[in-house]
C-alpha cells in the first residue's frame, strides 16, 4: 500500500526536524543533563512538528543505547516504538476521547511501572478540546505525577488550556517554518524519491503552506501525482486552486482599469475552472502587499521573492493610497466571502462597487501621452464630465442587468405568511407565560442544584442528535428556575431566538442531563434586566397560570418549519 510522502519523511530523531532549532537543543540538553520534566506543553500552527518531536523524545528516553541524545533504533524500546507496538507510549487524541472517564483511566493506570522502557510517556493531541471536568481530572496526576511518567500536550490553541494545567507545564512554542527550509526538505525528498519538479513550484509549495511542513509535503504528493512527469509552478496553481502571478496582475490591472466586463468575466472563468475564490482573494491581498513593499521597501521584498516585475508594473499603474485602499477592501470583505453561500455574487459586487468608485473618482483632467510626439494634452473640464457620465452609465447598465439575473436566479427563500405570524405572536405569549410561572415558583436553592448538574452539558457537544443544543446551553446562562420552569438568558436576540425556536429538543437533552422534564424560556440580556428589576422592587406580582395546549402549538409549529428549512436547504439557511 502507498505511504503518504509526508508519514513516509516524518522525523526519526532530533537531527531530521527542521526548522525548531530552539526546541530542539533545549530537549537534548534536558535529556543528557538528566534533567527531564514531568509535563511538557507543546504549542503552535498545524503541522509544524509538535507530535513529531513528542514521538522523537518518548522514544529517546527509553532507548538503551542512546548517543549524543540520538536513539539506536536497534534496542527493544526503539523498534518497538518504531513500529508502534510499544506499551509505554499510550498516543491519546483529545478531539474523540475528551471527557471524564477517559482521564480517570490514564489516572488509575499511570501508577503501573513500564513494562519495558524507562518511563510511561503519555502524548495527548489536541488537548485544548478536553472538558473542564477531563481537565480537572487530569490536574491531579500532573500535581502528584509518578517518577515514570511524563505527560506531553499538544495543541494549537494554547488560549482553550486552563491556567492551572499550563502552570506545571514546560511549555514549548513551536513556530512557523521558514519558506527556505521548507524548500531545502522539499528538494531532499524530490531527490530520495527521483521526482522532476521544477524548483519555481518548490518555492511556491512552501509559500502557500505558511509555514507548515506536513502540509507543503502533502502538497507535493499532490502535485506529484497531478503531473508525474514536468511538475511545474503552473500544476501548483491548478491543484491549490490558485493564481499564478502574471494571471493575479492581468486581475489587477483590470480592477485598477475600472474594466468591469473584464473583470466579470475573469470571475466567471475562475468559478468555472473551480478556482478557489477565498484563495484568490488571499492571493490579491497577498500581490498588493508585496506592490507596496516594493515602494516603501524594495531590498526587503528582494530578499523574500525572485521576480518583482510583476509587481512593478501595477506599481507604475496606481498611487500608494490606491492600493492601500484596495487591500482593507479585501480584507474586509474576506470574512463575508468566506462564509457566504454564494461567494462568487460576495466577490462580483465588491468587484462592481469598487470598479464603480474609481470611475466616479476619475481626475477632472484626463492626461494623454501620445506615442507620436509625446505631447501632453489636457482635455477641458467638460469633456472630462462627459467620459464620466458615460462611464458611470456603461457601470450602471452592467449593474442592472447584474441584478436582473440576480431576481431571476435567486428566489426569495423566506416570505413570511399569515400563519407564520400568528406562531410568532403565541410564542411571544408562551416567553411571558413561562417568564411569569417560573418567578411565581422561583426557589434560590434550587436554581444553584440546577447550575451544577447542567454542568455536564458539554459531554453531549459530540452526540450526533444533541451536539447542536449542547452548544446552544453553553452560550447561555441560567438565571431563574422553579420546580418546573427555566429562564435562560442570552448576550443578543439573535442567539435567545434560537434558543425559543429550538425549545422541545432543548428540552429534551435537559431531560436527559437532570431525569427530569422541565418547561423552560429564554430572553436576551436587555429583556432580562427589566424583568429583574420589576421582580426584586415586586413592581409586578407573578401568580402560576397552566400552560393551554393551543399555546404550546407554536412550539411544535416552529419546530416543524426549521426542520421542513434543513431539509431543503441544509446549513445555507440562515435563523438570524
């Protein structure tokens, strides 16, 4: 069977990592000195060598016949790791074993002694994703850890790690890997597995993978076997589903030409090859930058790429403020592109208002150079005003007909009938409803009981039926309850919305976590303060009515609308 290019060349030892040099002369300094930690937190950016470097030191401290801090690879805890079947290193992933239960147990059997090496290493990966219960589980044994354990975390959200934990830890923070040492590995491996690839798309390879090595050597692997002859710089593009330079200037130049037809039709030609539209607009973002570096800085730049020409001639195209403004545009708008369900309609009506700007911005002389005797000519200001109209007017047609295609291609999704009213103003009658029973009921002692065993509400973010309800709980905050009623409060009226229209199966996983049902609300922060208010100065008396069955039918009505809204339409459809 093939191995991945990238399982095949991951480090044996601490003389094959690249790039975290720091790191690694700190580790076999610890390791001759004797001077090795109980808990290790390795930090940083995908693919950089966390898991690799904690694989590398488990084994290195269990070798036998280790030398200059290298390990044999001959002794019985060298092969044994290598060929992981070593009892010793118990590799745990955090992302599908997080809760309580799997903790409790590296804590019952952390006290056994090694069956074969030195010491018990446990490597966790992903750990920010750990519980706060699994977390707390987990700290006891890192304040009183055998002498034969060693505990390696790994993540790359050190933020998500509780204090607590990140205290008794050594922690290491791995960083991104520089383009040239990428490409130094990148050549070792095309050279051991006698590959043809240019070494234009090397480079390229390493910038697009920001730093991380496992992903520059899946993207070679990729690229080898899209092209297993010539691979070259163009293929890089192809499989990334990005643009080559000369392609992002042509781009460019017809943006800062307020060329619109054009440009439209080169989004067209990208959405149809398949093109990345998030990465192309990372790509401009990316060749501006570079524009602007070649002015304030170009020994800089000189330093980082190969070729400016490019960038030169866009350059000559536009002023400085010019392409500042067009990179905060983008980047603006990239986060829109990224979760829009139509990023190709986000991308094109950047495109048109800004194409549309710079024709309304157009300088009152128009000067033209001629070839013939290079004779300036300044137009008159009227002139000027008439190439304005018209442009304006050729920019207007293409936005009416933008948006008639838009009419008929997109129909709207939501119209909210009679019907759907009326639902609305019942569940605005059960919110006041069950307001007013749970504060005529409202028992102190029994809302903090409630706190507590709600607790355990995030071991359910996993389940498949109730992941998204368990994460609905966790935005909110419990503030009133009652034998039989709940008020959950919530920072925005979008998120307490949610909430409402979700309420019988929200119901349901409460049911599940108390053994218990319970009929419960939800208000948003602002609601909430007035409601408070009236109860603590009694501005209101509250006396418990019953819940009526033609009430509780806008509960099942809103629910039969969102589900009927996923079927069609899956995670396009949007409650807000």
């Amino acid at each position: 069977m093939y191995q991945a290019l990238y399982r095949k060349y991951r480090p044996n030892n601490f003389s094959d990592v690249t790039g975290q040099e720091i790191i690694i002369k700190t580790l076999k300094n610890a390791v001759e000195n004797n001077k090795i930690s109980h808990a290790y937190l390795f930090t940083g950016p995908r693919g950089t060598g966390k898991t690799s470097i904690a694989k590398i030191l488990a084994k290195t401290v269990n070798c036998n016949d280790l030398k200059d801090s290298t390990p044999c690879d001959k002794c019985v805890n060298c092969t044994q790791i290598n060929s992981k079947t070593s009892t010793d290193i118990i590799e745990i992933d955090a992302a599908s074993n997080n809760g309580v239960d799997e903790i409790r147990e590296i804590r019952n059997k952390v006290n056994l002694v090694p069956s074969t090496g030195k010491y018990k290493v446990y490597i966790i990966d992903e750990v920010h994703m750990l519980t706060t219960g699994a977390f707390n589980a987990l700290l006891k044994t890192l304040e009183e850890p055998p002498s034969h354990a060693i505990f390696i975390l790994a993540t790359t959200e050190p933020h998500k790690i509780p204090a607590t934990i990140m205290s008794r830890c050594q922690r290491f923070d791995f960083k991104r890997i520089p383009n040239e040492k990428i490409v130094l590995r990148l050549k070792y491996i095309v050279e051991q597995e006698n590959l043809n690839v240019d070494e234009e798309a090397l480079y390229e390879i390493a910038r697009i993978s920001d730093g991380g090595m496992r992903d520059s050597i899946s993207l070679l692997d990729q690229l080898v076997s899209y092209n297993p002859v010539n691979a070259n710089i163009d293929d890089v593009h192809e499989i990334n589903g990005s643009l080559s330079n000369k392609r992002l200037k042509a781009f460019i130049t017809n943006i800062l030409n307020k060329d619109i037809t054009n440009v439209l039709n080169d989004i067209d030609e990208f959405y149809s090859n398949g093109k990345s539209l998030i990465k192309i607009t990372e790509s401009i973002i990316n060749f501006l930058k570079n524009v602007l570096l070649l002015k304030v800085s170009r020994d800089y730049l000189l330093s980082k790429v190969d070729e400016i020409s490019d960038y030169e001639e866009v350059l000559k195209m536009a002023s400085i403020e010019q392409i500042t403004e067009l990179i905060t545009k983008f980047n603006n708008e990239i986060n829109d592109i990224k979760i829009s369900s139509d990023p190709k309609l986000s991308m094109e009506i950047l495109i048109i208002k800004e194409c549309s700007k710079m024709g309304e911005n157009i300088s009152r002389e128009i000067v033209l150079e001629t070839k013939e005797n290079k004779n300036t000519i300044i137009m008159n200001e009227e002139k000027a005003i008439q190439i304005n109209r018209e442009i304006i007017k050729t920019q207007t047609n293409v936005l009416e007909k933008e948006s008639d295609v838009l009419v008929e291609e997109k129909k709207e999704i939501y119209i909210e009938s009679e019907e759907v009213k009326k639902v609305n103003l019942k569940l605005d009658e059960l919110i006041e409803l069950r307001v007013n029973n749970t504060l005529a009921k409202f028992n102190k002692g029994l809302l903090k009981n409630i706190k507590e065993q709600l607790s355990g509400v995030s071991d359910y973010l996993l389940d498949d039926r109730y992941s998204k309800y368990a994460s609905i709980l966790l935005d909110g905050e419990l503030k009133a309850a009652s034998d039989e009623n709940m008020i959950f409060v919530y920072q925005t009226k979008n998120t307490s919305d949610e909430f409402n229209i979700n309420i019988l199966l929200i119901e349901e996983l409460i049911s599940q976590l108390l053994e218990k049902n319970y009929k419960v609300i939800s208000v948003d922060i602002e609601k909430w303060e007035i409601i408070k208010n009236e109860f603590n100065n009694k501005q209101k008396k509250y006396d418990y009515i019953p819940e009526t069955s033609e009430l509780l039918s806008c509960l099942i009505n809103s629910n039969q609308e969102i589900n009927e809204l996923d079927n069609i339409f899956g995670d396009i459809v949007n409650y807000e």
